[in-house]
C-alpha cells in the first residue's frame, strides 16, 4: 500500500495536486482541513468549537483530528493508498501517524514538501480569498497567522522524515503542470 504525506505551508497547493495525484493513480484523498471544514458547516457543538480555531489560522487539538483520520481511514479500507493532505502538522501526529498505519500493517512511504516563497503563499491566499468562501483566507493578519504557525509547529516535522530518509522536495513555484510532472518523476519509483 502507498502512503503519501504532501506537504506544505497554507497554499503551497496541497490540496490542488492532490487532485492532480488522485486523478492519475486512483488514491484517496485526505485533507483534514477539508474534512474539518464540513464538520463546521454541520453545526454541532464540535463544529462550533473547531470554527474558531480554523477561522483564526490556529490547530484543532491533535486528539480531535486523530479521531477524524482514524475514522476516514477506517471507512476506506479497500484504498489502494491515502494522500495526506494536511495532517500531520504537529510532531505528535506524526508519531500517532505512523503508529495508527503499523497497526494497520502498513506505513507511510515518502514525505514531498511542496516548497513555496511566503511571498507566494500570501498572494496565492490573497487572491483566493476575493472568492472563495474560507473565512481564514480574508484578510492577510490571518493569513500570517496560518504561515507563523506552519514555521513554528509544522515545519518541524520535515526532521523527523529526513531521519527516515522519507523526505523528498519538489518547488512549488511555476506552471501547475510543470509542478505535477516534477511530483510524478519522484512519485515513480514509489507507485
Ligand atoms: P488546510 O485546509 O489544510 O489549509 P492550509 O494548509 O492552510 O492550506 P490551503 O488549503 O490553503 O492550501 P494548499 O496547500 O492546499 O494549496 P491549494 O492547492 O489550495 O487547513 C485549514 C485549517 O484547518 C488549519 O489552519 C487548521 O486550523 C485546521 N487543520 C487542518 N489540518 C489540521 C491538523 N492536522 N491539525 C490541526 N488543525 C488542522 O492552493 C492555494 C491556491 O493557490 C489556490 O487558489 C490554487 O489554485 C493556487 N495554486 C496552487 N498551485 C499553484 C501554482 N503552481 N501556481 C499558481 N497558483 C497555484
Ligand atoms: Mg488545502
């Protein structure tokens, strides 16, 4: 089984060439923003209190997206593999990550940072949010939030699979095509 960690600060396009990556090889998607974001929209009590964490740019506790990545992963069983998008972001959900797959009988295969400049990201963000309905894309004191929490508790976790030798970088910058055809290259010799 292949298991992908895609990863990146806010709009390094995650979640567009997990698209991209889904479409050719038939895997499924994760994206725990996404699956955060419908439990929002659903307005339970859990919803209410996630949306004020997501609306601001800051993590959910790592408990309650655990429980939502095992669950997914649970209802998809027959998954020839899993993108994950988004998760991990702690060092805590990296360790529950690969102890949650070993019980599984399987793991993760690679980690591909998706390399953006900040400059980049907030104007990728920036122009998103003239449309999209994201409330954390309205204004760039949010937007700069969501990059200072990824510096501060997300990018750490690149160590810990460089320390597996699971790491791998493609820039992220330039034509969407070319962008995929670079994932694709490192993707080959995993798939
Ligand atoms: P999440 O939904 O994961 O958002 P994010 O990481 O902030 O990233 P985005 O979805 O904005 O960007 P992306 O990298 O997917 O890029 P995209 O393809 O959209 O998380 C949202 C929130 O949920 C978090 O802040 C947190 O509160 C919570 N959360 C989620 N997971 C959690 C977890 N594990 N633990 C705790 N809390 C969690 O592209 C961005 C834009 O750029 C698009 O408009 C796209 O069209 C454009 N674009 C993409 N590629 C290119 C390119 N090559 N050239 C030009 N434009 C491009
Ligand atoms: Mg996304």
């Amino acid at each position: 089984m292949f298991n992908l960690v895609i990863f990146g600060a806010p709009g390094s396009g995650k979640g567009t060439q997990s698209g991209n990556i889904t479409e050719k090889y038939g895997f499924i998607h994760l994206s725990t923003g996404d699956l955060l974001r419908a439990e929002k929209k659903s307005g339970t009590a859990l919803g209410e209190q996630i949306k004020t964490l997501i609306d601001a740019g800051n993590l959910v506790p790592d408990e309650i997206i655990q429980e939502m990545v095992k669950n997914f992963v649970h209802n998809n069983k027959n998954a020839k593999g899993f993108i994950f998008d988004g998760f991990p972001r702690t060092s805590s959900q990296a360790v529950w990550l690969d102890q949650m797959l070993e019980e599984a009988n399987t793991k993760i295969s690679l980690m591909l940072l998706l390399d953006v400049s900040e400059e980049e990201l907030k104007k990728r963000i920036l122009l998103r949010g003239e449309q999209s309905s994201r409330a954390d894309d309205a204004n760039e004191k949010i937007i700069e939030n969501r990059i200072k929490v990824y510096n501060k508790q997300t990018a750490p976790i690149m160590d810990y699979y460089k320390e597996q030798n699971k790491y791998y970088r493609v820039d992220g910058k330039g034509k969407l095509d070319k962008v995929f055809e670079n994932i694709c290259t490192i993707l080959q010799a995993f798939v």
